[in-house]
C-alpha cells in the first residue's frame, strides 16, 4: 500500500528550518506559534494540522502508524521535508 507523503508532489524547494521549537504540550508552544508568526517566520504547529482539516490529520496519523506500528516505512528527513517545506519553523 502506497503512503500518503508518497502521493505529496515534491516541492521546488524547501524552506530552510530556522528554528526548532521542542517541548510538551501546554507550555506555551501556541504561543510562541503565534508570536514566530508575528514576527515574518512561517511555524508548523499542531494548530496547522487542525486547520489543514483532513490531509494534514492523515498525513500526520499516517507519520505515527508507520513509526509506531509497522504500517509501513517510518517517515525519514525526505517525507519531512516535503510535508514541511513551507515552514521554516518547528514548534
């Protein structure tokens, strides 16, 4: 069964990952989100999957199945760098 990040075109180019924000949940990750926004960065935070709707959902379910249930090859820096390649930030 083909992926999902698989059937994803390959971008032109990827946005260079400036800063990579990693921390647990309610410590002021949206926050900063917003505040990395304000100031001309474009973050990828969880509030990005719940705003794509459906394909980010499954992209991103997708990404914890095949790491932690051997649905398939883990997601490695390619299929990151494609499903990410319009941010430039990690939160």
């Amino acid at each position: 069964m083909s992926r999902l990040i698989d059937r994803l075109p390959t971008p032109k180019q990827a946005r260079e990952k400036k800063v990579i924000v990693l921390s647990r949940s309610r410590v002021g990750t949206f926050s900063l989100y917003q505040a990395l926004g304000i100031l001309g960065y474009k973050p990828y935070h969880m509030a990005e999957v719940a705003r794509g709707g459906i394909p980010q959902m499954a992209l991103f379910e997708e990404a914890l199945r095949c790491k932690y249930l051997g649905a398939g090859k883990p997601y490695g820096k390619a299929e990151f760098d494609k499903w990410l390649a319009e941010y430039d930030v990690s939160t």
